[in-house]
C-alpha cells in the first residue's frame, strides 16, 4: 500500500534537491549584482550632491548635443570591424543591421556578469535567422571580432598603464618605462605574428598551464577541455582570414584603434564640458580607471565605477565630483542604450513576423 507512496516522495525530495543545487550554482550571480550595489551605495551615500549638480548644470543644451552626436558616430565605428569581418566571409550584412544587432547584444552584456561576453549567442542568431548567415559564418565573425576586440583592449590599456607609471621628471623612469613599452610591443608583435601563421600561442600557452598545474589545482582546469577547442577553433578563423584578407585585417584593427580614440575625446569632452579641460596624463588616467571597472565580474561594473572614479579624480586634485559627475552622464548614457538594446531584442525574438520602424 505504502510502496507508491515511497518513490513520490523520493523523486520528489530529489526534484527539490537539484532545484537547490542549480539556485545556488547560479546564486553567485545575484551575490555580485547585490554586492556591486551595496558598494554603490558606500560609494554614494557621503557625495556632496549639490556639487555634483553644480557641475551637471554646466552641460548646456550645445554640449549635450555634442555628447550626443559623438555617441551616435561611434556606433558605426564601433560596429564597422565585425561588418567588415562578415563580408570578409562572403556574408555582405548592411552597417545598419550591424549597429543594431551590436546594441542588442551589448545590452546582454552590459546587464550579466562579465566584461564583453553574454551577447554573442544573441549575435550569432540575429545573423543566421535575420540576415540568412550560415551558423559558421555567424559564428566565425563574433569569435573573431572578439579576439580583435580584447587584443586591442589589451594593447591600449596596457600602454596605458606603461604611460601613468613613468611619467616622471626623472629621465631614468623614462628610460625604462620606453623599455617597457617595447617590451610589451615586442610580445604582441610576437603573439600576433604567431597566431597569424598558425602556431596558435593562446591555445598552446593554456595547454602549458594545464601540464604545469593540473594536478596542483584539478578542480580549476577540470573542464578546460572545451575552452581549449573553442581558442583552437578561434586561432584557426583568425589564420586564414588574415591569410585570405590582410587588408580587411588591417583595417578592422585601425578600427578598434579607432573607436579607442573616439573614447579618449568623449571622456576629455565631457570633463572639458563639466569645466575640467584634462591634461593627457589625467585623461589616460580617467580613461584606464572608467575601462578597467567594466572588467571586473560586476553586472556594468556596478559600484566599481561609482566607487573608483570620484576617488581617480579626487588623487589627480580635480574633486570627486567631477568623478562621480563623469559617472552619472556614463551611467546615464548606458541605460539608454541598453534600454534601445532591450527593445530591439524584445522586437527579434518574439515579433518576428511583424514590420516596424526599424526593419532590419
């Protein structure tokens, strides 16, 4: 009679278990959400407020159409080096789909935890189900327009922090801080050239750290199988489209070193806007800080930005208000474009047969 009764309560005692298990894998997620606003908070709550808003009443209507339209421009500008990577592959995408599926999938990423990842499945759908690309394609050109994207991250915040380190009077520092330089240029240079010929160093240097420390730490490098294959897959893409396309190549790095500097003359406008025309080395400065927060495992690097930047421009002697100023206008200017973001991904996925204004 009772024996029915037995294997319900144990499946269902076991049902519960595994819903349990699975919250707490991805309770972390909500941990850092929740940590990143409790830091916000701290950062917040002793802000001399009516300084901050001194400062934001300076942005006239002319300065924030300025903002505006730079903004705009470096939508393209941003877009155009995974545009030119999809006709590279013989997949002809307009621009304007382009930026638009790349605001959808910065949105994703923008909101989840992470720098630069979460979108990229998103990416790859909008191409194959919008655009008719192949899943190879689709997925060769985000894997690669990814790679490109981290490298040249690497290579501007990297001299970057070179820059603020020896920038002294003292013509020693110079000296070796101009060795550094050509130092860190002559490993990429190296690691570039490598990928590119298709001795695959990315690949290779994990597995080098696989047999140096698997068995000290074998939980970390437990399933780093299938990362491996994905860098492999990735180092291959890059090879023979630098192969077959050098000068797309080429121009797909100029770029990203494009849209670098569209930041730097965003970030010396708006200061210069707030009233705090910067010198180059506080510009690089603000600059290093407000890009290294969104690095950090916080969904928008939230509570790192508000917490890093006042106190950046507070050391430099410029106030922490116009920090926490900068913050706000990029806080600002984030939630409109995620929300655009959102909206187009809304649009994609569940009104798929329907036109609308923006039809791409």
């Amino acid at each position: 009679m009772t024996i029915p009764i037995i294997p319900r309560k144990s499946s269902a005692a076991a049902a519960a278990s595994s819903a349990l298990q699975w919250a707490i894998k991805k309770s972390w997620r909500w941990l850092l959400g929740l940590f990143g606003l409790v830091l916000a908070w701290h950062a917040l709550k002793g802000v001399a407020w009516t300084t901050v808003l001194d400062l934001l009443n300076r942005l006239s209507p002319f300065a924030v159409s300025i903002l505006v339209v730079i903004n705009l421009l470096m939508l393209p500008l941003m877009a155009a080096r995974w545009w030119l990577l999809l006709r590279s592959l013989g997949e002809p995408v307009g621009l304007l789909p382009t930026c638009v599926y790349r605001i959808a999938a910065n949105a994703v990423n923008y909101l989840t935890p992470g720098p630069h990842f979460g979108g990229e499945p998103l990416s790859i759908y909008l191409l194959h189900n919008r655009q008719g690309t192949s899943l190879s394609s689709a997925a060769t050109s985000v894997a690669v327009d990814r790679l490109l994207e981290l490298l040249a991250s690497f290579l501007v915040l990297t001299l970057c922090l070179v820059t603020l380190t020896f920038v002294e009077s003292d013509p020693l520092k110079g000296i070796q801080g101009l060795f550094f330089v050509i130092a860190i240029l002559a490993v990429l240079t190296w690691t570039l050239s490598a990928l590119f010929t298709g001795r695959r160093p990315l690949s290779r240097s994990l597995l080098l750290l696989i047999r140096l420390y698997s068995r000290s730490f074998p939980a970390l490098f437990s399933k780093t199988g299938s990362l491996t294959d994905i860098i492999v897959q990735g180092e291959t893409m890059a090879e023979s489209l630098f192969r077959q396309h050098r000068y797309h190549f080429l121009l797909a790095n100029l770029f990203s070193l494009g849209h670098w500097f569209a930041i730097f003359a965003e970030f010396w406008l708006m200061s210069f806007f707030l009233g705090f025309p910067l010198s180059f080395a506080q510009l690089t400065a603000v600059v290093v800080v407000a890009r290294l927060a969104f690095f950090t495992p916080l969904p928008a690097g939230i509570g790192v930005l508000e917490t890093a930047l006042p106190w950046t421009t507070d050391t430099l002697g410029l106030g922490s208000g116009l920090g926490l100023s900068l913050c706000l206008i990029i806080r600002f200017r984030d939630i409109l474009f995620s929300l655009a973001g959102l909206g187009f991904t809304m649009k994609y996925l569940t009104c798929q047969g329907k036109a609308g204004i923006i039809n791409v």
